[in-house]
C-alpha cells in the first residue's frame, strides 16, 4: 500500500478552497451573491466597488 503524507495535501486543499473563495468575492460569484446585503456591502467597499453589490 502506497504512504501518502497527508498534511501537504490538507494545506494544498485547504489553499486552493481559500483562493476559489477570494476570487468568488471578487467576481461576485454565487458564494458572494448567498452572503447577507450588509455583509456584500462591506465587501464591495473593501474591493472599492461602488453601488449596489448585485449591480455591476
């Protein structure tokens, strides 16, 4: 049976589950569209957007 090290591949995934996340907000993807409207305009002013988050 062939050892895997498990801890490397965990932060592989855990990184590339942190990214998908970041690009979702700033594409304003489906993670992004499901969040609270107070918690898309404190966002959208973060990455300097401005009106309303749904809006482009």
């Amino acid at each position: 049976m062939m050892k895997v090290n498990r801890k490397p591949v965990l932060m592989l995934i855990v990184i590339m589950v942190f990214v998908a996340g970041l690009l979702d907000v700033k594409c304003r993807g489906l993670f992004f569209r499901m969040l609270p409207y107070a918690a898309q305009t404190y966002l959208a002013s973060i990455l300097n957007h401005e009106g309303y988050p749904g809006s482009h």
